[in-house]
C-alpha cells in the first residue's frame, strides 16, 4: 500500500465523537503502528473514545511528544457534500474526505514521516504519539486523563495537532490556542399551544431569543460581567510575525472580512450561535407557540480568560425560566516566541518550504493545550506540519486538502525532528 | 355503523395539508354524502386539495350554508403523542386523534345532525355544505373560489367552522375571527464555517435573531410602524358578554395567564415564533456558523387591521441581508351581536345545554370569514355548534374531544336548525 492508500483506510473509519463512535479509529491506530514496530497501546479512559499511547524509545536525551487527535466533527448536512464524507477521493490534486483536514491528514504524515526517519536509521530523538479520540467534543476528562498517565506523557517538547498553510499559503506556526466554553440555553413548557394563545401565553422561543441577545451586542461585543478583564493584548513583536493574505482568506470563506482581520482571529474572544432549534422547522406553516427551544452557543475565549469565570457569570444572569446545559470547557494557552520548539518550528519550516512561515500566537481554534502544559509541567508545545490550508472547509461540508501538501507536511516533520536532535 | 363508527373512519384520513394530503379526506365526504342522499360535489381549484360541496334543497325559503375543513396541522412531534395521531381511539369518555377537535368532529356532528332532521321530515330550511382542505395552511386561493362558485354559495346565514364549549364549559359563539399574516425570514451566506472564524464572519443565526427582537418588544408590543392604528377595541355590550373561567384556561394551557385574559385573547394582535432553526440541534456540542438560518412567524390580527398593510411595513424595514417568504394572508371579521343568526345561535344554545353561552366577539384563531362576508355579500356569518373544549389540544399532541361533546354538538346543530325555520 502507498502511503496515500493508507490515509484512505484510516479516512474510511467513522470516528465522529459527537455521535457516540471513535472505537474502531483507535483500534485502526494501534494496530498500524504494532504492524510497523511502533510499541502501541489503546487505552481505555473516562471518555467515550479511548486514548492511543505510542513510543519509539531510540535511547536519547531528548523527548517528542506528538499529540493529534482521530475523532472527527459531524458531517452532517450530508446533501452538501458533492462525495460520501467516508469514502475519501482524490480528485484535481485534491483529497477529499470527513477529517482529512481535521486531523486525519496531519496525523498520518508525521507518523509516516517517522517510520521513514527510524528506517533510514536517522531517528536521533525519542517519540511519543498521544491521541485522543474526543478533542471535537471538547476534550472531556483530558485533564484526568493527563492526570494518571503523566509519567508516560512526559516529554521536552510537545507538537500539537497541526498547522499547514496559513492565510497566505506559507507554512504557518502556531503557539498557543483559544480555549472554549460550550453550552445550550434551554426552555420550555408543558406543551405546545395553538397560537392563538399568543396573547396570554408563554413563548419559550421569545424567551430563548431575547436572552441570547442581552448576551452580546449586535457588533459582537460579549456583554457578560467582567468578560473582558483578562484579555491579553498582543504585543509588538507577536504582531509583527502575524500576516495573511486577505483575498485568501475572503475566499476561502466566501464572503468579505473587516481590516486587521489576523489579529481579530488571534485577539478577539466571541460568542457564537452554532445552532437554534424551536417549534415548526418543516414546509409551509404550522400556527404554533413551541413548547422547547434551544441553542447552543460556543464562547472562544483568548489568553487569560477562564471558561469557569465566564460560566459563573453566566449562571448568576440566567434567568429562572431557562436552563443551562455545559457541554465543554477548554483554557487558552500561549508558548513564548522564543522557546526552542518554536524556533525550531520556524527554521524547519524555512527549509521545507523555502519560505518564512507566519507565526500565530495562538490559533483563532481551540484544543486542550493549557492542560498539557500545566499537567505535563512543559511551556514547550507548539504546532506547525499539518496538512490543511485556509480553504479545506473544515467542520464543514467538502473537507479536503492537496495531496502535495500531505508530502509536504511529511517532509517538515521529517526537517523538525532532525532539528530538535541537532 | 354507529355515528362514532363513521366519525373513527374518518379521522383515519390523513389529511395534512402541509404536506400536500387531503384528497382522499374530500372523496370520503362526497361518498359518505351521496350514499345518504346529499347531492355532493368533489370540485378542484387551484389549491392543494379539493373542496366539497352538498346541498339539500327542501325549497324552503331561507337557506343555510355550513363551512367546515377537512385538513388538519401536521401531527409532529409524533413521539409526544400517546397514540398513533390516525388511528382514533376511545379512552375514559375522550376520543383522541388528529383533527378530532379541530374540525373533523364538527364537520360530522353537524352533518349527521341535519341528516338526522331530513331523515324525520322536519328539515325546513335549504341547507349548504362546503367543505375546505387547505384551512390550516391559510386558505389560500380561497377567494378565487368563492369568486368562481359565489352562485352556488348564495346563502342567508352562514355557520362558521365550529365553537364549542368555552373557557369556562358553557356553550361558546363566536362572531368573528381574527387574520393572519405567516412569513418566513431567512438569512444566508455561502456555507457552515467553523466557529473559530467568528471574529470575522457574518453569522446569519445572529443576524436573523436581532431582527426578531427588533419586530417585537420583550412585553410582547409589535414593533411595526401603525401596527395597531387600526385595531378596533370592543364596544361595553361585547365585553359584558364575555367570560372564562381563569382556572379552566389555565389547566388547558399549563400556565398561569394574566387577568383580562379574555378580552386579551380577542382584541390583541401578536408577533408569535412559531418555528427557529439554525446550524446544529443534534445531540452535543458542534462548533459551526451555521450558513443558513430562518425563523416562522405569525401574526395574529385583530378587525380591522389588514394583512396586506402589515406585510407592506414589515418589507420596508427588512434588511437587505434577510429574505422575506410569505406562507399565508387572512384578514379578520366581525358579525354584529344583534344578526338573526346571533340571537338564533344564543337562543338554540340555552336550549341544547340549559345554559347562558358566552359570546365572543372574535375568535382569537383564524379562518377566512371575511372574505365569505365581502364575496358572498353576506353579514350573517356566525360560530358555534361545535364539539372541542378548552383542553382539546388543538395543533398540538393528544388532540381530543369528550365522546358526549360530539352528541351534544348534534342536539344543538338541530335546535338551530329549528330556530332559523322558524
């Protein structure tokens, strides 16, 4: 099998954590690196998917650790997609499939980018591979999990899940995350009513949409007490490596973006409605007061927010007719510009692709990179050698990536390891 | 088969007109009123589903004409209910099924009530059916068809869909409706983006939100400009006819309501959410901006506000990120308290149920009463004789009538009948 066919198998592997399944994907994980002499573990955690822990221990001072996670988003809306998300195909130089992006792809290179280091005798580092298989569910009992299998985690440096071609198609280095606080606004009564009740009856659907707009002003301004005390300016030197092409951007997100676009994504916490539900949703009308509504709103919060400081302060402003339901919480995180990871990232980067990367001081997405570091006791982790670009719709439907940058990827992972090992 | 027999067989007719059904509902009535003696007419208009004519011409010299719908709202949600919606079934003196409250067990009382009179040789007054299909998705084309049949409709008086016994158990008229306007409101923008983007990305679930509060006040006052200039409020003589009993109508809706809560529900109009939906309401956390969200709503109006005006307004102030669908237009009506058809429909009721009725003058629902007023010149247009109560759950689960409601419904059909030959 070439390298390309065996991504294919691993994209075939349903793992979309939201729905329950992501065993199968980290039994496929075990099994291929057991098959190329990788020592490899599944390990069963508190999370519905389980954990694979891998080590290639070559005897050296110092430790890799690669952390990727197997699971992916929803596919759905299915209609969207012009191919099966889980039957991946290459098509145009393009390789589309659920995950390839995000972050099936990257894992596969690297891996494969040190199985060729070890056969080629040039592996000079230890390596170790974490991966989690609920990072899109928001990385539940990660800090658990970090907690019990510390010892084996323990590494100098840490590569997070994946950077590939940032907003200008150079490579891009990215040094910290946004952390995440997830939750659903909820009401109801008893049942639905015809609505020529209107005049004197509830309307749980009002209640929800008037509450979620005491939330946040129209321009996007977050209006929870005290949101903004910990925000964490930039400072001139990290906005000073921060660039993007703005017709890229545009493009790959179909639609105009606001001047100093790049820091906004870095800089700026938000509250998002990812989705709203109430009462009649079918063709035509139906006259009724709906007896549930909900939505659910996703909070990315910036270095030095705390998503449990946010959510206090969002339970006292809560009224007593709605309730309020937690589905995730993730912490910011941010590795200094000059730590050796990071300049190692940036020179392999040179190297690979013959251009100065961008560096982000934190991704505008998030990921359980606080916990890491502070369970880990490691201010080491960054990223960089992933495989998407600006316009690969993840989370979205016709995922993709360039089958070039697959290779590439590999070929930077190849140029970082020798790096560390310098 | 006995009248419940024959009323069972028809509920078991789906007829759905949101989704299109109603034809097989139209051919059971032009049968069941051939094979006992009714001259029946299944006519196709330009709506979904057909209407239904009969007549019984005893070459009396006044003539009534009897409107009800065979179409019913969609049963969903399907899994609230505790029996299938189209299988009626009989349990503890109630009769459950889709649309047995809302109007097929009208529909069949009064036309076995009448069958029941010609049957014994004491119909002495012409009698007209006609019978809708397309009432819950807003009558449309209604007025085409009473342009194109307003010979064959010619009447004195004309009984409305059906009241039956109001918010405090007594026997209810009702002289008037109220109108609607239902419109969708979308927004849209090329495709889901992940969350991480919202610093920068339009999101069209917030968008569509914002707009919503800015048509209503959180009080429940419409916003639109000369929304209520011209609601007309009730004169002294209608409100002293009108009563409720507060605990009924709260058991009914299971809430508390406010005081005045019956004259609320006829003289003010509303803004109502009747459905919301936007990016992901599956189970957990997916972190989207959802390309496309839309919200359905209602407005309920009061005589004499205009469908049209209101709409006109409404489309001036929408932004230019919104699209604008509308599903449906009804104006409202009123009947005076002092028409023959008023004082035969009070006396009739006194008589059937030994009881003062309450008089409404408006329902707080829909139907197309005024344009049978203004096509077919005719003021004499009138509700009641009708088989649901308070907690009849009309367009919502468990829909159901007492099974002794439906025979008193026939008692009363025949004692007005009696009253208007007299």
């Amino acid at each position: 099998m070439t390298f390309l066919d065996e991504l294919f198998e691993f994209l075939k592997v349903d793992t979309t954590s939201a729905k329950g399944k992501g065993e199968e994907g980290a039994k496929f994980l075990v099994d291929f690196m057991k098959e190329r002499g990788i020592e490899a573990e599944l390990i069963r955690h508190k999370a519905v998917n389980p954990y694979v822990l891998g080590e290639i221990n070559v005897k050296a001072k110092k430790t890799l650790l690669i952390y990727n996670h197997y699971d992916v988003q929803p596919a759905e809306p299915l209609e969207k997609w012009n191919t099966d998300p889980f039957k991946p195909v290459e098509k145009d130089g393009k390789i589309y499939a659920r995950g390839v992006a995000d972050d099936k792809g990257t894992l596969m290179a690297r891996l494969q980018a040190v199985l060729q280091l070890l056969k080629e005798g040039k592996l000079k580092v230890n390596v170790k591979f974490v991966y989690e298989g609920v990072e899109e569910i928001g990385s539940p009992f990660i800090e658990d999990f970090l907690q019990d299998y510390k010892e084996r985690l323990k590494a100098d440096y840490v590569l997070w899940e994946g950077a590939g071609r940032g907003a200008d198609n150079s490579p891009e280095i990215v040094l910290g995350v946004k952390g995440l606080l997830y939750v659903e606004i909820r009401a109801r009564m008893e049942k639905d009513l015809h609505s020529m009740y209107a005049p004197i009856a509830r309307n749980p659907a009002w209640e929800l949409i008037y509450f979620l707009t005491s939330l946040r002003s129209e321009d996007g301004k977050v209006r929870i007490k005290g949101f903004y005390d910990k925000v964490k300016r930039l400072n001139e030197e990290e906005v000073k490596y921060l660039r993007g092409s703005k017709e890229e951007v545009e493009k790959a997100l179909g639609q105009r973006v606001p001047e100093g676009f790049m820091r906004k994504l870095v800089e700026e916490p938000t509250c998002n409605v990812a989705g709203i539900y109430a009462g009649y949703t079918g063709e035509g009308s139906k006259t009724v007061i709906p007896s549930y509504a909900f939505a659910k709103l996703d909070f990315r919060l910036v270095p030095d927010q705390d998503p449990e400081e946010v959510l206090e302060e969002l339970k006292k402003i809560l009224p007593s007719n709605l309730e309020l339901k937690v589905w995730g919480k993730v912490r910011p995180y941010r590795t200094s510009i000059n730590s050796e990871i990071a300049r190692a990232l940036i020179s392999s980067a040179k190297e690979a692709y013959g251009i100065d990367p961008i560096v982000m001081p934190n991704s505008p997405g998030t990921g359980p990179m606080e916990a890491f570091a502070r369970i880990l006791n490691n201010n080491q982790i960054a990223d960089g050698v992933g495989v998407e670009y600006y316009g690969s719709n993840i989370h979205s439907f016709n995922e993709h990536i360039y089958k070039d940058d697959y290779f590439k990827a590999m070929e930077w992972m190849k140029k970082l390891v020798m790096e560390l090992q310098r």
